[in-house]
C-alpha cells in the first residue's frame, strides 16, 4: 500500500521537473534563434588535494539558431601549485584566435589562429547548462529542491540530479561526455542547476566523477561552478586584427 500511495505523487514530481527542464530548453532555443547573449564566470577545480588545478574563467557567448554559441571571448587563469598559466580566446564561428603565457607567438603578433580545431570551438557534447542536448539527457532525473535563490537579480529555482555517461573527456572548451566509446573511461555526472523565471541558467555546478581506465589509472574528479548573468546584453566579439594574427602551425 505505501508503494501505491507514494508512487503516484514521486511520479508527479518528477514530471514537474521534467517538464520545467523542457521549459529551459526551449528558453535557450529562442535565445539561440535570436542571435542572443550571455556573460559568464566560472571556477573549475580539477584532482585532489594538493594536486587540484584552479581554473578561473570569464567572458561572453553569442548564440546562433543551429550551433548553439556561435562566438566567444573568454579568459582564463589556469593554476596548479603556485604557476599561473594565463590563456585568452576568442572563437567566431570554426575560427579560433587564441594567446597565453605559454604560446610560441613570433614577433610582433599577438594572436595565434586555426581553423575547426575541435579542442577550441563549443560543441553540442559539453557538460554545460548552455547545452540543450546535455539538459535532455539530465531531465528524467532532476527534481526540483528549492527556490528562493536570487542570482542575476533575480529569484530561481533549483534542479539536482545525477546521470551517468559511457565516456568522458576534456578539452579547452570544456568537459565533454558521450556513450563508451572504448578508448576513454565513463562516469557520473552530480549536477545542480538554477533557473530564473524565464526559465533561463543562472547558475550551474557540476561534479564530475571519471572512473579509473585501466589498472594504473585512478579516479579524477571534476567541479565546476558557472554563473550566468545579463542574458540579452548586446555584445560585440570580432576577430583580431589580421597584421596582429599569425597562423597556428
């Protein structure tokens, strides 16, 4: 009988939750068909201990109807003991401009350039709120657990969750998932998300668990923290100069 009584009403809750999700995912398509924007920042810790890399990044992403981001600029600061590793980068469309502390630059440039090199360009496999494919596959699970929250200026509710995925990865873009693929190890993905009353992200966390491939491996954890915020604000992301641009070998 408890079965039967409580059953229904968990149900119910889960819909509600699946059914808002659709709702975001339906706000960032009409974000993305009118060629929208979004700051962000965000914080990823990657390992443990005394072993975690920082990365502390910001910027901007501009949307377009089919790809989702379109155009970014964004700066980070990678560190790992007392090193700070400084990288900016600015894609716009396949075309990705990109310095740091650590690029081999000739003289007088100041960007390097390349072209549909996967590791750079936002794609439609990220870990990320900003993704409608992503936010598909983590909609059976979320539940919705509190609202309240004021991020952006304005209140939010919040979705927990947690999915697992047959492989994961990373690129400078960011973290990646997709099904075993049997070269790369898969894992869990906890998630947190927090959407505002036009149903849009204003803050999302992830951890990020990738299970040991192979005897001498071990397991590696991902955490990240994203706020959004300004959804709409014109922005302008253009490519470098070209007498400032040299080509990536």
């Amino acid at each position: 009988m408890t079965l039967l009584l409580v059953s229904p009403l968990t149900g119910a809750a889960h819909a509600q939750s699946h059914d808002s999700l659709t709702q975001a995912i339906s706000a960032l398509k009409d974000e993305f068909a009118e060629k929208s924007s979004v700051l962000f920042s965000q914080k990823t810790h990657d390992g443990f201990g005394s072993d975690v890399a920082l990365t502390v990044a910001y910027g901007k992403h501009r949307f377009a109807a089919k790809t989702g981001v379109y155009a970014s600029d964004i700066t980070d600061t990678f560190t790992t003991g007392d090193r700070p590793v400084h990288f900016r980068m600015i894609n716009v469309g396949r075309d990705s401009y990109t310095q740091g502390t650590w690029a081999d630059i000739p003289e007088g440039k100041k960007w390097l350039h390349s072209r549909n090199t996967e590791g750079f360009l936002w794609s439609q496999n990220l870990v990320d709120a900003l993704n409608p494919k992503f936010l598909r596959l983590i909609s059976p699970g979320a539940e919705r657990t509190s609202t309240g929250d004021r991020y952006d200026g304005v209140l939010t509710t919040r979705y927990d969750g947690s999915v697992k995925v047959g492989s994961l990865g990373s690129r400078q873009a960011g973290i990646y998932y997709g099904p075993s693929d049997g070269r790369s190890a898969g894992g869990r993905i906890k998630w947190r998300l927090w959407l505002g009353p036009d149903n849009l992200p204003r803050r999302f966390q992830a951890e990020i668990v990738t299970g040991p491939y192979g005897p001498e491996r071990e397991v590696d954890i991902v955490r990240m923290n994203v706020l959004y915020k300004g959804w709409g604000t014109p922005v302008h992301i253009t490519a470098p100069s070209k007498n400032l641009v040299a080509e990536a070998e």
